[in-house]
C-alpha cells in the first residue's frame, strides 16, 4: 500500500517542478510547484473520495471545455487532496492519477488530511486506527 499510495501525492507549500515536466513523486516532500508562466486554463478538483467513475467524468468535461474553446495550449488540473476514502475506488483512483493527465493537460495532485491519514496507517496501523473510520476500510478494500 506505501508504494503505491507513499509517491503520488505532492506535501502542500512545497517546492514542485516548472510547467510542462511531470513532478518527480518520489521526492514530493520539502517541494513546490513553481510555474514559468500561467497555464491557460486551470482547473482545481477536491474531495475524490475514491469515486473514480465521477472523477473521470469530471475530467472528460474539463477536457471537453478546452476544445469547445478551440484551446490546445497546456492547461492544469489541480488536484486538491482527499482523493481516497470513503468511495469504493480509492486505489483505482490513485493509480488513474498516477497516469498522464489528458492532453493538452498537466496534472498536480496534493496530498489532503485523508491521504495523510492513509501514509501514518501505512507506518503504524496501531497509532492510526481511526483511519479506519474516516473511510480506510472502503479504501483497504479498494
């Protein structure tokens, strides 16, 4: 579980990379996102909640609103934390966000208090069981 939920999520207020290059999840601690210009078009997604099905429709809209506008220039989704948790696909979830985002996107994922929750479990279940009851027993499952 630490590795494939431990990489993808980027610490809040931290050092990232510059716009157009993937962030390096391995080290997303101590990072920030740093942008050489404004994207185009932004777009800020919070509270997933391991429901896969609705995040990706929400994405095809996102994606959808750039072409209407005849818009190909890079733009970037914001993903605010709290992806897992409570919904029945957390993992499928994390491992969408873990794929390239759609063109002509780049995509940064936050680690929210849900995932935090999640990474303490993964290092001593014992001092975080109450995980379990803010939705780490649907994301176990998942």
């Amino acid at each position: 579980m630490k590795r494939l939920f431990g990489g993808l999520f980027a610490e809040r207020g931290t050092k990232d990379h510059a716009a157009g290059s993937a962030p390096d999840a391995r080290n997303a601690k101590g990072r920030r996102l740093s942008l050489s210009q404004l994207p185009a078009r932004c777009y800020a997604i919070g509270d997933a909640r391991g429901c896969l099905p609705l995040y990706r429709a929400l994405e095809a809209r996102i994606v959808a609103d750039a072409r209407a506008a005849n818009d190909e220039t890079p733009g970037l989704i914001v993903v605010l934390g709290d992806v897992v948790d409570r919904g029945p696909h957390s993992a499928q979830l994390v491992e969408h966000l873990m794929r390239p985002a759609p063109a002509p996107f780049t995509r940064v994922v936050l680690k929210g208090n849900h995932e935090q929750m999640m990474v303490k479990f993964a290092q001593d279940p014992a001092s975080a069981l109450n995980w379990l009851t803010y939705g780490g027993i649907q994301t176990l499952a998942s």
